[in-house]
C-alpha cells in the first residue's frame, strides 16, 4: 500500500472498506475532466458508501480536481444527498395536508415507536431511515408512504408496520 492511500484510509470513517475507496477512485477516473460530472460522480459514490461524508468528499474532490468547497455545496445543496449514514431502506412519509388529515401523522408515529428512533434518522442496524417529506404529489391517495422507490397508497397506522417489515 502507498503512504498517500494509508494516509486517507485513516481519515475515511472506519465503515468505508478499501474496496470502497477503490469504487470511488474508479468513478472518478472515469469521470475527471468531464464536464457537469460532479452530481453524477457523487450519486455513484453515495451507492457504494451510502452516504457521503465530508473525508469521501474531499478524496471526490482530490480525484476530480476540483475544489473541495464545490463538492461540498453540491452535497449541501441537494436533498438526495447525504453526508449521515443511511438505512438499507428509505422510508419516507408524507405530511402534506390530504396524507395528515388523512392519518399519516398516525402513521409516522407508529414506525418511529416500531423502528424506535425519530424522524430523520437512521435505525442502529442502518436497516431503516424515517424521514417526513411536505408532499410527494398523491393527494387523491393519501396518506402515502414510499420505501425506496415503491410508493404505497392509502396505507393506514395499523398496517404500516407490517408494510416496512416486508423490506430486509
């Protein structure tokens, strides 16, 4: 192993591998020099990690070229990053006022005792992480939950639990 890589393993957080940090390194060779590369290069290094805290970003920026405060506004700026980790599994509630009146504060508070953690954060396991969106345009179907990319409609807080138990 080269001194420069065994210096920035020991800064990375202790769950990114090697093998990680060979992905990125790979998805950086592949996209330096390339114009607008920078969300795509980051949202392929967030599927290998999971997320994308801040020694990932400064090695992306290293890569790249680029300076490291750009990747840290484009990480900052955009919602579907994340520089905490994250569960296997995304689950998302909607609060928007057809899924609240509709019992989806119901079901938000049902998965935060069932998963035991609060809004906005991730399970011990990182099998799950809760979060509550405004709205995500299905009021005709409310309340509306989505689990990574599968949305469920008219889903109710007695059944909400075995919803996301369907999820390993």
């Amino acid at each position: 192993m080269s001194l420069a890589y065994e210096l920035t393993q020991a800064t990375l957080p202790d769950d990114v591998t090697p093998e990680m940090v060979a992905q990125i390194d790979d998805i950086c060779a592949a996209h330096r020099g390339k114009p607008g590369a920078l969300i795509p290069v980051l949202q392929k290094c967030q599927g290998v990690v999971g997320y994308l805290p801040v020694p990932v970003q400064e090695r992306i920026a290293e890569k790249l070229g680029v300076p490291g405060h750009e990747v840290f506004g484009v990480t900052t700026f955009y919602s579907f990053f994340s520089m905490e980790p994250r569960g296997r599994h995304v689950i998302r509630v909607c609060m928007g006022t057809a899924c609240y009146v509709r019992g989806g504060k119901e079901v938000l508070e049902r998965l935060e005792r069932h998963l035991n953690v609060p809004v906005d954060s991730t399970t011990e396991d990182r099998r799950f992480t809760l979060e509550q969106v405004r709205c995500l345009g299905a009021c005709g179907v409310a309340p509306v939950v989505v689990a990574n990319q599968d949305t469920h409609r008219k889903v109710m807080a007695d059944k909400v639990v075995d919803l996301v138990e369907q999820y390993d």
